[in-house]
C-alpha cells in the first residue's frame, strides 16, 4: 500500500500546471466536467481550477465515476517494480524534511540499497537521492512564492543540512538564485 502524498491543493495546481511528471502515480487530476482522470503530467489543455478534484488512488477516482485519459494513459504503470518505485517516492515527497541516507529508503522499502537504486534508476532515470533534492527545490520554490520566510529559514525547511548546498543545488536546478527566483515570481504574479 503507496501511502498519500502529503501535498496541498495548491500544490498539486503548480505541478499540473507544469506538466511535472516526478509527481506521476502518486495523485490523479480528475476534471469534474469531462469525467475524465489524467497524470500530473498529462499535455492535454488544462482544465479549470474550479472544475478540478484530486485523488491519490487510482481505485478512488474510478470508483467515483472518472475514466482514464487516453492521452497519458494514467492506468499503465501498475508494473510491480513501478509499486516500488511509487513506494519511494511517496516516501520522500512526505519525509523531504528529515535527513535521509539511501539505506534509510531502502530501509523503509524493505530492499536492499543496492537493489532500490538499480529499480529507481531504471524507472525514473534518477536516484533516490537526486530525485530528494528535486522535490526539496519544488518546495522551496512553492515556499518562495507564497510565503514572506526567508531563503535561510526555507533552506532548512526543505530539508538542506546548509544554505552553501541549497544555493548550489537551486541554481543547477532552476538556473537562478532563490532570491532571483523570488524576484522573477512576484514580477510574474503583478502582469
Ligand atoms: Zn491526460
């Protein structure tokens, strides 16, 4: 059993709309007015905010009466070693904020380290731990949006053991500087 992911409405919003697909399995948006489900990272025309609902279990969702989108195919990776992987990642989307070692995945998993790396990468291209630091950037960009907290109070907020790793670790994956980010976001959210 995949546990929730503990994300915010919002949350989800931002990762919708940006066609994110680290978040793919773990929640489903499902449009009220064409019945239809779809990944986060689905390509097709985004619907309305108000005219969506989340679910985190595909069950849920078809249970409720939605069918699968046939663009982004959200039923096909139901694939045993893709459990796994969901597993991980759901792990690290609600624990981003501990310090986490690879055998503490692994652990939680109930793999060996060896055996959950290879698993990861295949499925995702990434390892656990690069996979960690991009769900920690996701945060602390959403927190730089909506919040007044400072990028120090952020970096340990995320999960960074220190701000010279969370500064290096933005910029490769954002291209700027939490600070620019902040800047660029605001200018945004005033046009
Ligand atoms: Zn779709």
């Amino acid at each position: 059993m995949v546990a929730r992911v503990n994300l915010t409405f919002e949350e989800m919003w931002e990762k919708i709309i940006a066609c994110d697909s680290k978040y793919d399995g773990l929640f489903f948006t499902a449009v009220k007015t064409t019945k239809i489900y779809c990944r986060p990272s689905c390509r097709s025309r985004k619907p309305k905010k108000v005219n969506v609902e989340f679910f985190h279990d595909i069950h849920e969702v078809e249970k409720a009466g939605y069918r699968a989108c046939k663009r982004c195919q959200p039923k096909s990776d139901h694939a045993p070693h893709i459990e796994l992987v969901r597993k991980v990642i759901s792990f690290l989307v609600n624990q981003y904020k501990q310090k986490l070692e690879l055998q503490d995945i692994a652990d939680h998993a109930g793999v060996s380290a060896y055996y959950l790396e290879r698993q990861f990468k295949q499925a995702t291209s990434e390892t656990p731990r690069s996979y960690l630091e991009k769900i920690r950037i996701d945060k602390a960009a959403h927190l730089l949006k909506n919040t007044d907290r400072t990028n120090l109070e952020i970096c340990y907020e995320v999960g960074f053991q220190t701000p010279s790793n969370f500064y290096k670790v933005f910029r490769r994956l954002r291209n700027c500087s939490p600070s620019e980010y902040r800047a660029l976001i605001r200018e945004e959210k005033q046009h």
